[in-house]
C-alpha cells in the first residue's frame, strides 16, 4: 500500500521558479514545469498568479518573459513592443 507524502508547495513553487528564471534548456521543458505547478496551486488552493521575469533575472543572451524600458525599467506602453522576442516560460509565481 502506497503512503502518503505531503509536498511543502511554497518550497515547490521556489524550486520551479528558480528553474524557470535560470534553466538554459528549450522553452518546451518549462512549459511542462509550469503546467505541473500550476496544477498542484490550483489544486491546492494556492494559486496567486504570477508574473513575467525581465532580462536580469534570465540568463544572459536569453529572452525574458517581459521588455521594460531602458530608461525607467517600467513595462512598454506598446504591448506589442512589450512581448517582441520575449519568452513567456520566463514567469515567477506567486507563492
């Protein structure tokens, strides 16, 4: 008979974001990381959303989740402009 564990979601959620911010490997990987996740918040109950990583927090010479502007660090007004050559499996989820 199969015992039951019990799984600390916040640390879940750090160790995820962590690998979401750093991973150098193809966007496919973390996208299932990211479904997983979300499917334990949810399931949970702990589900608080997330938001997009901007280009210091991505390693170098990838492409964040979001663009901000140079001058002030804020998101684009153009969403356009926002979203050109991001990556949206560059998140941070709320724990």
């Amino acid at each position: 008979m199969a015992r039951r564990k019990t799984l600390d979601v916040v640390e879940f959620t750090a160790q995820i974001n962590e690998v979401l911010a750093q991973s150098t490997c193809e966007s496919g990987i973390r996208r299932g990381m990211m479904t997983a996740l979300e499917t334990v918040l949810h399931q949970t109950g702990n589900y608080r959303g997330f938001r997009y990583l901007v280009e210091n927090e991505v390693p170098v010479g990838h492409a964040p989740g979001i663009n901000t502007s140079p001058v002030d660090g804020q998101h684009l007004e153009n969403f356009e402009a926002r979203f050109a050559n991001t990556d949206r499996t560059r998140v941070a989820y709320y724990a």
